[in-house]
C-alpha cells in the first residue's frame, strides 16, 4: 500500500477503509462501482474520478467522503463525465485533493455549483446544467443532503468526522483519528463491531460486555444494533 497523503499529515490519522468497508458503510451494493469512481474503467477508458489518497484497494476518511458525494448525485442521475470533469477542474482550482469533502458553507456550495454548471455545458448535460443555474434552492437541498450528519472543520471547513446512520444510531461515530476511522461508540470509543462480536460471544448479555469494556449498557445495545442495521 503506497500513502500519498499530504505532506506533514500523519496517514495513520487519515482512516483505513476496504472497499467492502466503504460499501458496507455507505450502504452501496456494488463495491465494482465504488471501485471504478477510484481507479477508473479499463473498458472504456474513463479515469478515476476521486484522487485518491492510498493506493491498492485502501480508502482513507476522505476518499469515503468524496465517495459519498459522488454516489448521491449519481443518485440525483447526474452523469459520471460530468463528476469527473468537475471534480477534476475544483481539485485544480482549489488547488486540493478533496473538493467534494468540503462543507456547503456558502463559498464551497457556490463554487462547486459554478463548477458543475462548466463541467455540464462542456459535456453537454443539459438537466445538470439546468439543476445548477436554475433550480438553486434544489442545489442547494442537495449539497445539504450531502452535508449532513458530517462534521466539518471549523478551520479548514473539510469532513471531519461523521454520523454513518445519523439520528438514528446518532453515539454512533466515524473519526479517522479513532480506531483507524472504524466505527466506534462511548467515552472509551470503542469499535461497534468489536462490542457486537463480543455480545454475540456473550450470548447476548449486554451487562457482561458493558463491564468487559467499560462502556454502557446503552452504549453495546446501540452498537449491536447499528451493526446489525448495516448487515441486513
């Protein structure tokens, strides 16, 4: 695994993902996909659209966040060519490797929008075109879908960490400085899969597993469910 994370950054703080890991958390059903936003497709010749920050089959806190943002206007039927050339011309004039891990604040959503608007006239995608010129308030409740359950920098206004399932498991936290960037739960965070293989081997005692890692009982009752929400 080659680390081409910036310069000074610590890569053990920049989170480890498989791909599987990603698809699991994002809840995408197709790891070729994510694959392919990557490193791009051999068959037709498209690069990747996300610069990523390890090499091999390894994601970093980041390139999970761009993926998000990537997978959702695909779900908003924006075509790839038109993600790709925009992600292409924000990494160049931000000069940054991530410009869809930034927050919505007014100056990113803007830019970005502006952007789009470019990539789309260029690639001749007429409904992108017409969604970032015309429709801002549904631009902008777009961005806002993206943005949400993410916490931003207040520095640098890039993800900082993140809320997988939201209010729904809302203890439940992905922070590239903790555990490696795998989920994790409580004052002592603690992996949530760690707690549920631990529940499973307890039989299912909740106070055994709270004492065993000193958490709360709230705490492994959350975490066996958060896992078993993602595993269904």
């Amino acid at each position: 695994m080659g680390a081409r994370i910036a310069k000074g950054a610590d890569p053990l703080l920049a989170g480890f993902f498989t791909l599987k890991d990603a698809a699991r958390l994002l809840q995408i059903d197709n790891t070729n996909r994510i694959r392919g936003w990557l490193t791009g497709w051999n068959n037709s010749g498209a690069g990747p659209v996300i610069d990523r920050d390890f090499e091999g089959r390894t994601v970093s806190f980041l390139d999970l966040m761009e993926i998000r943002f990537v997978d959702h206007f695909r779900r908003q039927k924006v075509p790839m060519p038109t993600i790709r050339r925009a992600a292409q011309q924000l990494r160049n004039e931000w000069k940054t490797k991530h410009p869809l891990a930034y927050s919505n604040s007014d100056k990113y959503l803007t830019d970005r929008r502006k952007i789009f608007a470019q990539a789309a006239e260029t690639e001749g995608d007429k409904a992108t075109w017409d969604l970032a010129t015309n429709q801002y308030e549904m631009w902008v409740a777009i961005e806002s879908i993206v943005a949400k359950n993410v916490v931003f920098s207040p520095a640098t206004e890039i993800a900082q960490t993140w809320h997988p399932l939201g209010n729904e498991f809302p203890n439940v936290i992905v922070d590239p400085r903790l555990a490696f960037g795998q989920p994790v739960i409580g004052k002592r965070p603690t992996p949530t899969s760690t707690l549920l293989r631990q529940w499973k081997a307890e039989g299912g005692n909740v106070e055994r597993v709270a004492k065993w890692f000193r958490v709360g009982p709230n705490d492994v009752n959350e975490a066996v469910e958060f896992e078993l929400s993602l595993a269904a």
